[in-house]
C-alpha cells in the first residue's frame, strides 16, 4: 500500500487505489476503442520530462470516488469499450488487480500503461486474465541512461523481464518511446527495435516540451516531422508494425 498515512479514503476502505484523475473519453491511448481513462497518483521514476510531474506527489489530486467512475461507465456502455489505467506508474499499488476486477465486472476490457518496473505485477495480472492490454514505455536504452533519465536507482533486469513476458503474451501490447533528443536517438530506437523483437508494435511518440516538469526540457527542440520520419524508418527495420503516434 502506498498511499501516505493520512490518506485514508473510500478507496482504502474498498481495497482499491486512489483515483486521482479521470479522462471520460479517449480515442488515442487505446488506438482502436473508445476508452476512459483512470489516473494513478506515485511513481518510482523521476523523468524531469514528465507531464504529471503533480501526480507523482499523489496527494496533491482530490480522489475520485470509485462510485463516480463506475456510474460514469455504467452510463456509457453503449459508447465506451474499454478503460485505460495509467498513473504515475500504477502497478506500484498493491490494489491494482482489484480495480482491474472492478472494471471487469463492469463488462470493460482494461489496458495498463507501464514503465514496466513491476513485472511480478504485470505477470499477475495477465496470469489471473485481468488486463486486455499493456502500453509499456521503453525510455531509452537500458543501461546507464535509463537511470540517467528516470533519475532513480532501477533494476534495469526487472525492466528487461517486463519487455520479455509482455513478448511472450497472447494480450495486446505495445512498447512505446518518447523520443526525447536528449534520451533517443537512432542509435536508441535501432537497440530498442531489435531488443523488442519483429513481431512486436513499436509506437514512437514525438516529445512535447510544453508541459514538462524541468525548465531544461520545456527548453529543448523536439524532433522535426522528417527527423521522426527517420526515426520510423529506423524502428522498422527491426519492427515492421512500428509506427508514429499522432494526436
Ligand atoms: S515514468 Fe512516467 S509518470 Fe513516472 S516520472 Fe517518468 S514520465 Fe512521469
């Protein structure tokens, strides 16, 4: 439990974690459904690119009452499909499957996003069939600039097992990159592309300096749309579905 002392809620009661932000529709963080989206507050990275930086804190949000969301979802059968869960880094709480199982209860397929720190978590919940889906952030190459970048001590090996059991599911995954200049380059995307494997999808996100945390990173020029371009072409000689996210 991760939840800090005084943070005693709804949620703790119901053994479920604190929602700290909720989306009511998203169509580009779970490319083909129309999903909701959950928040997660903590994290057990420090990426000074990060654009929740307040989430990270986990009790500058208001919870969300679960009973909120689930009238919301009880509402939209009919046009929601599934429900994004994503933080922060969510599978640091311990209560995550039992939101999964809410969410299934509720008749919605769930999808995690992950910087794959966990994946004792991640195996649990594909071993008891609770997630649909997984967004696992591939940040850079995992070595001294995955520390460089996250600002915390990582278990570079815990990382490497979530990339290989996410591989060997039969759930629906995608590795995803923020290609930050500052983290990717193609060397980067040509290590990352071969470590995840020809079958896997690959999405390259371009970086939005705007809203992150650091004033150093708010500064730094993003890659041009013909520099990404490379950068895909580059993905797919390992990962012929890579792709660009756009939106
Ligand atoms: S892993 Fe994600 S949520 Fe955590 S600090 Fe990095 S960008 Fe922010």
């Amino acid at each position: 439990m991760i939840s800090p002392d005084h943070d005693t809620t709804a949620s703790q009661v119901e053994n479920l974690p604190p929602i700290r932000g909720f989306l009511p529709s998203t169509l580009i963080d779970w490319p083909g459904r129309i999903a909701a989206e959950v928040f997660l507050p903590y994290c057990n990275f420090r990426c000074g690119y990060c654009h929740s930086p307040a989430l990270l804190q986990g009790d500058t949000h208001e919870e969300i009452p679960f009973a909120q969301v689930r009238q919301y979802l009880e509402s939209k059968r009919n046009w929601i499909d599934g429900v994004v869960i994503c933080g922060g880094e969510p599978t640091l709480h311990d209560e995550l499957p039992c939101l999964c199982r809410r969410f299934r209860d509720l008749g919605y397929a769930v999808k995690l996003d992950t910087n794959g720190s966990r994946p004792e978590m991640l195996q649990g919940l594909i071993d008891s069939g609770l997630i649909d889906g997984v967004a696992m952030d591939v940040k850079t190459v995992l070595d001294h600039r995955m520390e460089e970048l996250a600002r915390a001590e990582i278990d570079l090996e815990a990382i490497d097992r979530s990339i290989t059991l996410l591989g060997e599911s039969d759930i629906e995954v995608e590795f995803r990159s923020t290609c930050c200049p500052a983290f990717v380059d193609q060397e980067v995307v040509d290590w990352i592309a071969r470590r995840i494997g020809r079958e896997a999808t690959y999405c390259l996100q371009r970086f939005e300096p705007q809203h992150c945390a650091e004033e150093v990173f708010r500064a730094m020029q993003p890659y041009s749309a013909p520099e990404m371009e490379h950068l895909l072409e580059v993905a797919r000689r390992h990962c012929p579905k890579a792709r660009l996210r756009t939106g």
